[in-house]
C-alpha cells in the first residue's frame, strides 16, 4: 500500500514479495506483522546484508492505523530482534517525503549514514543507521 501511494513497486520489491521465504528467512531475517480485528495492519523485517549487518526493510503500517503507534512497536521488535541475533549494525533505506517515518526512526537512535546503500532501490534518498550493543 505504501509504495503504490508514494512510490512503484520496484523489481526488487516485487522479487521480495513474491517470495519472502528464500529472500529474506532463508538467508536468516526475520519478517514481523502487527495485526488487529481488520487483519494485518503493518510489517516490517530484517534482512541480512553481511555479517552482523541487517537492512530493515519493508516497514509500513496501513494508512488507516497510521498515528497509533504501531509503527513504533514494529520498530523497536525489530531492533531487539536484531540484538538477539547478534546484529551490530541495522541501518534502514527511505525517501526524505516520509518525513514521519523519518522521524520515527531517529527517535530511535538512526542517524544518517555516510554510506549510500539506498543505491538498490530508486526512490532511496537517504540511508539512516544505528550501531547496537548486545544485550
């Protein structure tokens, strides 16, 4: 919902979509879904890039649920999912127009990267990342 709003679904997108099996658990990610009596209202998963890297990606919440705080309890599951699975370092792909996101993330702890990993996807134009500790 949130790419067919503000962006397309990109060919890596759809590859993820179509199977999130091999794309993203297989491999060793995680994916996470927030749901109510209307059903799944909001995702969002880890998918390893290197050694003790993870990508957050695929994170939104339905418009309708937007503003209640799934978001950010989808954000911090992710981030304790990270730490549990000995993650170092997450950092998270987005577009500077999701200005609420955006701030989310940075209430959070991400801060902007210096490396331009949003080059795979087009309608990444900032790259935000966090450092974690072990619990």
């Amino acid at each position: 919902e949130l790419l067919t709003r503000y962006f397309r679904v990109e060919d890596q997108d759809a590859a993820i979509f179509a199977d999130p099996e091999s794309k993203i658990l297989v491999p060793g990610g995680v994916i996470l879904m927030a749901a109510t009596e209307d059903g799944i209202v909001g995702a969002g998963c880890l998918i390893p890039m290197e050694k003790g890297v993870y990508e957050i990606a695929k994170m939104a919440v339905t418009e309708k649920y937007q503003g209640q705080g799934i978001g950010e309890t989808i954000l911090r599951a992710l981030i304790e999912s990270a730490r549990h699975m000995g993650a170092i370092r997450l950092f998270i792909v987005s577009n500077t127009r999701l200005e609420r996101a955006i701030r989310l993330y940075r209430r959070h702890g991400f801060t902007d990267s210096a490396e331009n990993r949003h080059s795979h996807y087009e309608r990444g134009d900032i790259t935000l990342e966090r450092a974690l500790t072990l619990p």
